[in-house]
C-alpha cells in the first residue's frame, strides 16, 4: 500500500508499529506498503531516536549556506542605515568597511538587496510606456537614388601601420558604387563631412538603408544619433535594418567580400596611396566589372545623379500653428512649465514639435518622428515611443 497523500506520519506510525511486532518479514511489509528496505529501516530508527518526532518530515534547507550574509553584518547595515538614510548602497558598504574592516564586508548588490527588501530603499523607477510606432520592413528600390545602403567594412591597416575605417556607399538599385572613404574612426564628425562630399557629388537619396550600430544607430528609441537625425533633416528616410538580420543588406556585403579580397587584403604603405587604390578600384567596379543582377551590364549603364541638391542652409523644421515649439539643448533637454524634460541628445540644438493629444498630454515630434509621449503630471525623460519592425 503507497503512502498516502494525508497524514504521512500515521502511515510511517503504522509501518513501525508492524516492524516492531514482527507480524511479517521486513521484506513482505515492504512490498505491501510499496517503499525500499532502506526507506522502512530510516523511520523505525528515526522512531526509535525521537519517538513521534522523528516521524515528521524534516526541511531539505541546507543548516549552512555558503556566501550567506551573516547576521553580524546584516545588523550593522540596518543600523548604518538609520543613522544615514539617504545613502546607497556604495557609500554604505565604504563606511562599513571604515569601521569594521574591509575584508568580509558584503557586496553593493548584496546590500542593495538587503535595503529593499527590508522596505528602506526602492529600486530604480521604470519609465511608463510610450506609443508604438511600426517599422515598415525594408524595401526594395524600383529606380536610382530611392536607397542608398551604407556601412564600414571592418577596419584594417595601411603599410605603415595606420589604421583605417572604411566607409562604403551604395546605390541599391543600379548597384553603383558612390564612394569607399578611408576614414580615422567611425565617429560622427568625420563621418559626416564624408557624406557632405558624397551629397555634392551624387545629390541626396530618398532613403539610406543602415544597421543600427554607431555612428548610424543610436540606443534610443528612434534609433537616430547626431548624424541620422541630419539625414532626416536634410529629408531623407533612414531605413534601419531588423536586428540579427544583415541579410536584408546582402548585396552590399557582398561589395565588402569583393572589396576586401581585391583591395584591402593587400593595403597600400600609406593612407594617400590606400585611398588611390580604393578611388581606382571602384572606378573599375562601376565601369568595367559586369553585374549578373543587372543582365551582366555595369553599374555606370543603370546609374543617374540624383537630382536632388544638398542644402547650402538648412531652414528650422516648422510645424502646425497649434501645436508647441521647444529648442533641445546639447544635452538632449527641453524647458517645459518649469521643469527640464529630457527629449534625447541626436536631437540636439534643434526644434521639436509638441502636438496636443489630450489634457495635459502631448506627441513629441522631430519633424516627421514620433519621438515620445510628454505628459505634464510627471518629471524627468518623456515616454519614449517604440519601435517595432514588421515582421
């Protein structure tokens, strides 16, 4: 007979009570109360130690813990605290290690987690929701200039040891090669004085295809740093490609296996001479290497200028005369009834647009953008808007 799921002890009290009888052998009660030899010899000689108590299931916690916060240690904090209530963890764990010596004192974590689960600290307040905006997936381009694609190869040296980032533009359509620019770094600045000689040369596309790594990408919700927010300044559409998937920007890798294979695995000795070779070789790729995606014609055959010309002067985004106007500053706040909202740093000594929504509730654009929700009840950052991509 199994044990039954209800009180366990009287069935053990049963088993021990036949045991000490001797009304059957200890294998024959074994089998009728379906438990091992050893499990009947534990109770009856726990039976025989403690009596009924012994009967009782015991708790599976270990009697020792190691790493467990010590009792000691625990007091002291609760104490340090009370005397210092608005510090945090790491400036409790310096004091505690002032006056009791540093060599067993716990972790910051450690202590954090103590303060709040004792109710004396909370953890950091989570920023409510924004809207949802969708990502449209990305396209394909029907004619020149409608996406460009752009990225860095992986860097490499020169002949003298100088390291180069290269950044490579391209046409999808025509598969025309627009500049491979051999840069110091791939932050912003010079990158965009890059793409300033590429917009004078070529004009402007209507949307430029990138992943979402620095400098193109940023970790906010938009997406966009100090140079993508340029681009859309200057009216183009950033194309931000679905994470995990470089894929949906094969044919520009491929340009990067050719490239690397036919010009950078052998570098010139110095960045001027690197830079010759890269013009010339592309040169060639437009003009004389033929294409299967195009019937084996080149790229030079399919490709026009786009007729778009770059700004000398970019005028200030405008927007609807109901709607409000603030001036982000450099570091990516607006002033609003008093407070500082934090808007987000590519948006910087520029204008957002404050569309009413509701009472006290209002959109924040960046001239097209969605970039959040701004409600006039809280402080701090405004509810970022996410972006999702279609799937």
């Amino acid at each position: 007979m199994p044990w039954k799921a209800t009180n366990k002890e009287e069935q053990r009290y049963e088993l021990v009570q036949q045991i000490r009888s001797g009304v059957a052998p200890i294998s024959e009660l074994c089998r009728g109360f379906r438990i091992s030899r050893q499990t009947a010899y534990r109770w009856y000689g726990r039976f025989r130690a403690k009596r009924l108590a012994g009967l009782k299931d015991r708790s599976h916690r270990p009697a020792r813990v190691f790493g467990r916060t010590s009792r000691l240690w625990l007091d002291r904090l609760r104490r340090l605290r009370i005397e210092r209530p608005t510090w945090g963890g790491r400036k409790l764990r310096h004091r505690l290690g002032q006056r009791f010596g540093r060599a067993d004192v716990p972790a910051v974590a450690t202590l954090s987690r103590w303060l709040k689960r004792w109710g004396l600290a909370s953890g950091p307040r989570r920023r409510k929701p924004g809207p949802v905006v969708i990502h449209r997936a990305v396209r394909a381009a029907r004619y020149c200039n409608q996406v460009w694609t752009v990225d860095f190869k992986g860097w490499y040296r020169t002949g003298d040891g100088r390291r180069v980032d290269p950044l490579t533009v391209r046409d999808l359509h025509s598969r025309y090669g627009l500049r491979i620019g051999l840069l110091s770094s791939q932050s912003i600045a010079p990158t965009r004085r890059e793409f300033v000689r590429i917009f004078r040369q070529h004009g402007l596309p209507e949307r430029i295809r990138c992943d979402n790594g620095a400098p193109f990408g940023g970790g906010g919700p938009t997406g966009l740093t100090r140079l993508s927010a340029w681009w859309v300044k200057l009216g183009i559409e950033v194309d931000y490609m679905t994470p995990g998937r470089p894929c949906e920007n094969g044919a520009h890798e491929q340009f990067h296996r050719v490239y690397k294979l036919e010009v950078a695995r052998h570098p010139a000795k110095s960045l001027a001479g690197q830079q010759r070779r890269s013009t010339e070789w592309l040169r060639d790729y437009n003009h004389e290497r033929p294409h299967e995606a195009l019937g084996m014609k080149v790229p030079a055959q399919y490709y026009v200028r786009s007729p778009r010309r770059l700004p000398r002067k970019i005028t200030p985004w405008l927007y609807a005369g109901n709607w409000e106007r603030r001036r982000v500053k450099g570091n990516g706040e607006i002033s609003w009834q008093g407070r500082r909202r934090f808007i987000g740093e590519a948006f910087g000594q520029d204008n957002v647009g404050l569309k009413p929504v509701r009472v006290g509730v209002w959109k924040v654009f960046f001239g097209p953008v969605l970039v959040g929700e701004l409600h006039e009840g809280e402080s701090g950052g405004i509810r970022l808007a996410k972006y999702r991509h279609n799937k």
